[in-house]
C-alpha cells in the first residue's frame, strides 16, 4: 500500500464525512440517555459562510462531539432563516437585472421568484457548514418559511393576539426609506455623524418681530405646525399667546409653552414637527396641533413640499438653505454633532414615520426573561459582563412592531371586512375568519370575496425567537416526544450582536 507523502484534506475529508453521514452517526432520536441539544442560530439563507460563523459553528461542534463521547445523546439541529428584508432585497435587484419592477407583479408571481431565488442560494452555506466538518444532524434541517415554522408563528400571533398581547396602532416608527418598511428599535443603529445647525428666523405675524429657532433638519420646516417655548424663559414671555409664519410655505402656527423645552438648546425655541420626531408627536398630541407628513415612503418630499416635491430629503436640504439664505431666513450654521438613526440591513438614514402596525406588548413578557438571566440563573451568559447590557435592555424594553411592509415572509391573519378601525378579525384561514367576521359585524351575508387579508409580513425575529421550540414540533404539537425530551437545549453559541434581536426574545 501507497503511503501518500502528503496529507490531502480534499481527498481524506470528504471520504470520512461521507461514512459518518452514510452511518448516520449525526442523527439522534429520544431514548434513555441524557439529551444534549444545541440548536444551530440559522444564518441568513443569503448568506455565504465567514469567519464568523466559522468560529461559532466550530465551537458548537466541539460541543456536541464533546457531549456524544461522554455518552450523551447529542442533538445539534441545522437550519437557516428567510431573513425578510436581506432575502427581499436580493429578489427585487435580480429582478430589476431582468427589466422587472416588483411593483408589477402580483404577490404570487413575486413569491414564485423569491422561492426560486430560496432554492437555488439557500443551500449554499449549510453545504459549506458540512465542508467544515459540522456534525449536525441534517435529517432535522429546518427553514423558517417551512410549512412547520410558518404555521408555528400564525399559531402563536393567534394566541398572543387573543391574549391581548398583540395590538394594532398608529404610532410613530422607524421607517426604512429604501426597504420602504418598518424596523424594531433594535434594528436601528444610531451613529454619530457632524452635521449642520440652521439656525432660521421666522416672522411674528402682524409686526415686524422675528423669533429664530435651530434645527438640523431644515427640509422639515414644511411640516411644522407649532413654536414651542418654555414657559419659564423669560426671553420670550412677550411671545405668548402670538402667532408666527414658518417660512417658503407661509403657513400661520401659534407660539406654546411647554417645559419639554430645553432653555439651554440652540435659542431656547424649538420648531414642533409631529409627524417626523417622537418627542414632537408627544407635543403635538398634548397641544393639539395639526400633523402634516411631508414624505413619501421612498423619502421624497410630496405634495405638501411645494416646488420641492418629489426630491430626495438630503437634496432637499442643501436647496433649501440655499433657498433660505437667499431670502435672509437663514441667520447662521453651526457645525454639530448628532445621533443619526440608520437602518441595520440597509444603512439608509432612518425616518421616525406615523403608521398603523402591528405591535407586540413586551412588558409582562419581558419580566420572565429577566428573571431568567438575572435571578434564577436558568441563563447564564458568558462572558458575564454582558448581564448588564441585558438588563438595561429588558428594563428599557418598548413594544415591539412586529409588521413589515414586505412580501417575502409570514403573512399576518388578519382579515378586514370593513373601513372602520376595528373591522378586522385574525384567523389560521380564510374560512374561519369568515366566520369570525359575520359573528363581529353581525352580518350573516358576508362572503370570502368582501375579505381581504393584511398585505403585512411579520418581522423575521418573530419567526426565529420560536426556532428552538419550533424545530422540535413544539408549537404545533406541544406535549410531543420530541419537544419533552430536547427542549429547553443546553448551550447556544452566537454573537453579541443578536443577544437582544433574538436570545432575549426566545
């Protein structure tokens, strides 16, 4: 026998995985050893395999042989996620590649490209996993937009909902100007970028006073709707009770008081937008003031932009001071620095956007999680600096908007039968929503045809916070086999990064 003189990986590596796979030496099912169990955190199935995942996925493997030679059955269960906005995104540019708009296509025909987009890259990096050597047991490969996920998550949305848990509301949001959907706060990523401070003067009506205000976003003054003074500031108790003209659009808006107002800030005199900053729409709620919206989803001004209309907000700032300097409104700029929201998978600036969504109570939910990690210590997190970072996020957790305004994901059970805000009912299908709805608005004649379903998906992250549960049946099936032997699983190896988007949330 030839002794080769050199050792070939190609050759030696692929051979011994094949015996294990062909052994099924991988593949567990319940007995009565002890289980170990780690789930796999699904990588995008956009994704290619980096460093990354290499070291998270060699780390659970030295895991799970570690566990199977001190005698454990070992149970390391594979999958990927749909990863809504990535997967989304992909579709649409190949789309537009072959001369077609995502706008012309009916949600069938788009979905039809998106599995086909699914089933020729998804693959890829669970092929290169097994290239690595990762023992998994790949016969439990599961996908988040399987049939088993996808009526998981309709499942509990169902149950959160008639629970009382899940709501929907027009609230201010994070709006993705070129996904041109919704994001949780954790989606946002805030940076410091140096900008400009516009510090602009607007007249008194009837007299010759002006009053100047600073902001940092002057496309806005299109929207505004109400000066805000403090009403300790003695500067501008003259002020009260008056009237001022926002410039270029002439709109006439009062002058209110509010201690909100910082006395230290700029001039002590703050514009009040509410549809475009969460702490204006507060004021503008409590005051009463009119809300004017001057974008499109695509974050172009509309209508209410005037001879702007239709320009992207960024050009729409450099004309606009341009336009307000010539006109004398514009008193001075300073540079600052600010906190700039952008989108996570996008990058693109962040827009604080008025919308009806879909959101998630996270109090009551959240209290568990905490408990969990910090009391019980049923979690422990390594290393442990990270309990802290934990615990100002759950204590500080909001309500989480679970919709997005994408096609390529699980599609909300919620059926409208009506105009009015509550002329909606959530149901698993069509027929039984058909039902629900002839019981809520008392009309019997009611058919298939007058409902229509939210064209909403939900976000991703409430698809995977079920993955544990869900790759064992858990959900669908609760007192199975197979959820009572694996679940809860033992360790989870995966970044800093998702503690929040997605181990809290599980």
């Amino acid at each position: 026998m030839e002794i080769p003189s050199k050792y070939n990986p190609q050759s030696t590596e692929s051979q011994w995985y094949e015996y294990w796979m062909k052994n099924g030496y991988f593949h567990s099912v319940p007995d009565d050893r002890e289980p170990y169990s780690i789930v796999i955190p699904p990588p995008n199935v956009t994704g290619i395999l980096h460093m990354g995942h290499m070291l998270n996925n060699t780390i659970q493997d030295v895991l799970i042989r570690r566990a199977r030679l001190l005698g454990k059955n070992a149970c390391w269960v594979p999958g990927t996620d749909h990863a809504s906005i990535a997967t989304e995104a992909k579709v649409v540019a190949k789309l537009k590649e072959q001369g077609i708009n995502k706008n012309d296509l009916t949600r069938e025909e788009f979905l039809k490209h998106a599995w086909d987009w699914t089933h020729q890259y998804g693959g890829i990096i669970l092929e290169q996993l097994k290239k690595l050597g990762c023992s998994c047991d790949w016969d439990r490969t599961a996908f988040t937009m399987d049939q088993e996920r996808y009526d998981s998550v309709i499942k509990v949305f169902i149950d959160l909902y008639n629970k009382g848990l899940i709501y929907r509301g027009y609230r201010m949001v994070n709006w993705d100007p070129e996904a041109q959907t919704t994001l949780s706060d954790e989606e946002v990523v805030y940076e410091e970028k140096q900008g400009l401070l516009y510090y602009l003067s607007y007249d008194i009506e009837g007299s010759d006073e002006k009053v100047t205000i600073a902001t940092t976003r002057p496309e806005t003054i299109l929207g505004d709707t109400a000066i805000c003074i403090n009403p300790n500031d003695e500067r501008f108790t003259h002020l009260k009770g008056k009237n001022v003209i926002v410039p270029i659009c002439n709109r006439v808006i009062p002058i209110i008081e509010d201690e909100y107002v910082d006395v230290e800030f700029g001039t002590g005199c703050l514009k009040v937008t509410p549809a475009h900053d969460i702490n204006d729409k507060a004021l503008g709620e409590k005051h009463n003031l009119e809300t004017i919206d001057i974008f499109n989803d695509d974050a172009t001004l509309n209508s209410f932009g005037m001879h702007y209309e239709g320009k992207d907000r960024f050009v729409v700032r450099k004309e606009i001071s341009k336009e307000l300097e010539e006109k004398g409104i514009l008193v001075k700029t300073e540079t600052h620095i600010n906190k700039v929201g952008t989108s996570e998978r996008t990058k693109a600036v962040i827009e604080p956007k008025l919308s009806d969504q879909w959101f998630l109570k996270m109090e009551d939910l959240a209290k568990p999680a905490l408990e969990a990690v910090l009391e019980s210590g049923d979690v422990k997190l390594h290393p442990k600096k990270f309990e802290n970072t934990y615990r100002h996020w759950m204590e500080n957790v909001r309500d989480w908007n679970i919709s997005r305004q994408l096609w390529w994901g699980q599609q909300i059970p919620a059926f409208y039968f009506g105009d009015g805000q509550e002329d909606f009912v959530v149901a698993a299908n069509l027929n039984e929503a058909l039902e629900l709805a002839k019981e809520k608005s008392g009309n019997s004649d009611l058919q298939e045809s007058d409902l229509r379903q939210d064209a909403d998906v939900l976000d991703t992250w409430f698809s995977s916070w079920l993955w544990p549960m869900s790759v064992f049946g858990g959900i669908m099936d609760p007192d199975n086999e197979e959820v009572n032997y694996y679940y809860p699983t033992n360790d989870l190896v995966t970044g800093p990064d998702i503690l929040f988007f997605w181990v809290a949330r599980m």
